[in-house]
C-alpha cells in the first residue's frame, strides 16, 4: 500500500491530460462534423429552392399568356405536366385567391380557405414567399414558393409550387449517422494517442513536481534534469535557474541579515558602553560626561536612520509604499535638492553647477526627492575639498535624464556592479559615514517610477551617476 499513493498521483495528472486531449479532440471534430453537416444542409436547401424560383420563374410567363386569353384548360394542362403529387405540388389561383388549376386534386378538395396557407397573402399582395412549412393538409416538412403572376403591372393570379423533403431527410439522416460513426472513430483514436502522449508527459511532470515540492521545502540549489527534447527540457531549464536563483537569495538574505545584525549591533554596543562609563564614574567629569552624552546622541541617531531606511527599503521592496502621482517640474524638484543640501556643500568646500532643462515628470515629488538627496549625498561624501559637483537635467526621446557626477576618486571596476546592494560599500574605512542603504532605496524609488539608474567611473575622475524617467505624455 505505501507504493500506492505516488502512482494515483501519477495517475491523477495522465487522467488530467488525457481528458483535456480528449475534449479539445471531441470539440474540434465536433465542431468539424456540425459544419460540414450544416453546409451539406445549407447547399440543398438553397439549390432546391433556387430550382423551384426558377421553375416558377418559367411557368409563370406560360399560365399568364394562358390567364390573359383565358384559356383555363391549358393551365390546368401546364399544371399537370410540371405538378407530380407524390414529390411537387404545382397549384394555380386567381387574383382573388380561388384555385384554378392543382396537380393534387383529391387532396386540395379538401381544402376550405386557401388564405391561411403559407405564402399565400404575400403573393397576392405582389410579394414572392418562398420557404420551410408543413404540407397543407399533412405533417410532413415541404419546401415551397409563392409567386404573383404579373403582366403589364397587373395580378392575374398566382402559382405556388411546393416540395416534399421526405426523401432528402433520410439521405441526411444516413449522411448524420456516417458522420457520427467517422467521429466516434475519429475519437477513439486520438484518445488511444491522446492516452500514449499524456503518459509521456505526466511521468516528467510529475518529477517536476516534486521538484517543485523541494523547493518550497527549502532545498534550494538542487539540480532538475529530464531528457525530452522539447518545451519540457526547457522548463527543466527554467527550475534549475530558479533553484540557483533561490539559493542565492538564500544566501543574500542570510548576508543581509548578518549585515543588519552586525549595523544594529554597533551602535547599541556603543550606547551600552557608554552609559557603561558614565555609571562607573565618568559622570563626574563636565567635559568626559558631556562627550559621552554627544556619543549617545550620535548612536542613537545613527540607530534610528538605519531602522528608517531599513523600513523604508522593505516597503519599496514589497511594493505596499504607496506613491503619489503628480505632475512635477524638474528643475524645481532638483532646486529642492540643492537648496537642501547647500549648506553641507559650504560646510566641505564644494561647489555645484548645474544645467538643468525645463523639463515635465509624473511621480512622487518626495519620493523623488529623497533619491536626488541620496545622490547628491553620496557625492559630497566622496568629493574632495574645492572641488565640484556637477548636476544637469535633459530631454532624450521620451524620457528625462538626470546626471550627477562629482570629483572624486572614482569606483573601481569592480566594485560597479554591486553599488546598490544594501549594505554595500566600495571603502570599508568610510562605513561610519553611511550605512549602504542609500543607493539600494535610491534605486528602489527609480524602478518604482518605471525609470532605470546606471553609475559609470573612470580612476580618478569621478563617478557619473544617470537616471531615467519617463516625460509626461
């Protein structure tokens, strides 16, 4: 019994397959067979009455020479000679609706008002009827036309054909029982095939599956491999590249979380050694108690930055960060940002030049804001002394480019690739500066506004950094 429980699984996904193979077969045959049915229908229906339109088209113009001379017993002789009781009825009217001539006499004896018949009031308000009704005294399906007898714009009466379709329902009852049965074949076979390509598909399914199963265990990095050569293999391809991708999430976020234990931990470990010193004594001393009240300070808010753009990077991450959409002038925007961060510029010596188009944007203006702060920061802290930071703004196509770049040392090469990352920074000796999340929000904010950044160097001079965002429409 253990071993059962793994092959109805298996059997659940053949089932799955085999059944969706079978409807897609047994409604496209279907739909296959109703259409040709239904033209075979169509065609003799429309031939047939095309043939009484022309008949009637024809034996009109001999009965109205006959109903202008008033020759009724030629009529009665053209109604004879065309009319077959079994098969076609051919009846002859006058304009007042009175039966002159009929192929069937016994049967239209019997009839009493001939204006209840169908077609009848039409034509002889000059209107041709033709279709489907029942004979008129029987059951049976005819197909008939009624047609007004006209000469020099006068109703001299009317003649009404009509034909039994008695024998083409049994032809097309044999045509629908062939086709049935060439449609019951036609399924039995694709489900034998259906039946061999669903098993060739729910046993590599199946191992994906599991697969899949493992991965949402937690096993990641393990390696899927199916020899099908087709979409399969690919997919196999696609479960592997999410099983290494996971791996190194995992990997990633045990980093961050390392990273983030490590940045919470030194400040802390900063206050507790402090208030540490100042319980053994140093609070007696004016000029130790009031630096070791400025360290505090210093670690307290350096704690409460990282656990706001801690917060702040896991909201833009998950996408609950609701951004606002309004229409923004960039220059005004990036006027924001400079007037901010002047004051640290005079502070370091550092000039800014900036050439920034009239240029129209849609977006959060804080949210903007704060990466363009971000940038402008990142650059100060890595300018030297007298030098400058250069920012300008431009059109190009649909977008608006936004470049900032200073005159520092530059990024290594290798260090490019990695710049927005959390936690990371390309100077170990400059982390009391910085926690490495400004770039990572930065980019986040970016990407939130379907924009791009990008972050270029060369040695000694410089880094560029280029957003993208798109112009409102």
């Amino acid at each position: 019994m253990k071993g059962f429980f793994p092959r109805i699984k298996l059997n659940t996904i053949h089932a799955k397959l085999l059944s969706t193979y079978l409807m897609l077969t047994a409604f496209g045959t279907s739909l296959l067979a109703g259409y040709i049915l239904w033209s075979f229908y169509d065609y003799f229906m429309r031939s047939r009455q095309a043939d009484l339109d022309n008949w009637t088209s024809a034996l009109s113009e001999s009965v109205a020479d006959a109903l202008e001379e008033q020759d009724i017993p030629r009529v009665k002789l053209l109604v004879q000679r065309y009319g077959a009781p079994q098969t076609v009825t051919l009846r002859v009217f006058s304009q007042q609706g009175v039966l002159i001539a009929t192929s069937d006499p016994k049967l239209d004896s019997q009839v009493k008002d001939w204006f209840h018949v169908p077609g009848m009031r039409q034509a002889l308000q000059n209107d041709v009827a033709q279709g489907v009704a029942k004979g008129v005294l029987s059951k049976e399906d005819r197909l008939y036309i009624a047609r007004p007898i006209e000469r020099k714009n006068q109703l001299l009466g009317v003649i009404r054909m009509s034909m039994t379709l008695a024998q083409f329902q049994r032809q097309f009852a044999r045509v629908f029982w062939s086709v049935l049965g060439t449609l019951a074949l036609t399924i039995l076979v694709c489900a034998f095939i259906s039946s061999r390509l669903a098993r060739s598909l729910s046993k590599p399914i199946e191992t994906m599956q599991n697969f899949a199963i493992r991965l949402g265990g937690g096993h990641f990095g393990d390696k899927l491999t199916i020899h099908e050569n087709n979409e399969l293999d690919q997919l196999a391809a696609e479960l592997n590249r999410m099983s290494a991708r996971l791996a190194s999430l995992d990997q990633e976020r045990r980093v961050f979380l390392a990273n983030v234990s490590h940045e919470l931990r030194t400040p802390i470990s900063n206050v507790q050694v402090t208030v540490d010193a100042l319980k053994g004594g140093a609070y007696e001393e004016p000029e130790l108690r009031d630096r070791f009240f400025q360290t505090i300070e210093n670690e307290t808010k350096r704690l409460s930055r990282l656990i706001h753009d801690l917060l702040d990077l896991g909201r833009l991450e998950a996408g609950v960060t609701q951004l606002e959409q309004q229409t923004i002038s960039l220059g005004g925007l990036i006027n924001r940002a400079v007037n901010a961060i002047e004051p640290r510029m005079q502070a370091g010596k550092i000039s800014l030049q900036a050439n920034v188009e009239n240029l129209t944007i849609q977006g959060d203006p804080e949210r903007l804001l704060q990466a363009i702060l971000n940038l402008l920061d990142n650059a100060i802290k890595h300018s030297p002394a007298n030098s400058q930071v250069f920012i300008s703004a431009y059109s190009k196509g649909k977008q608006a480019v936004i470049q900032i770049q200073d005159q520092g040392r530059g990024i290594k090469e290798s260090d490019l690739p990695r710049i927005f990352e959390q936690f990371y920074t390309t100077d170990p000796a400059r982390k009391g500066k910085g926690n490495g999340l400004g770039l990572a929000i930065t980019k986040r904010i970016i990407e939130a506004h379907q924009g791009s950044i990008t972050a270029t160097s060369l040695p000694n001079q410089g880094a560029t950094f280029t957003i993208c965002l798109p112009l409102k429409g």
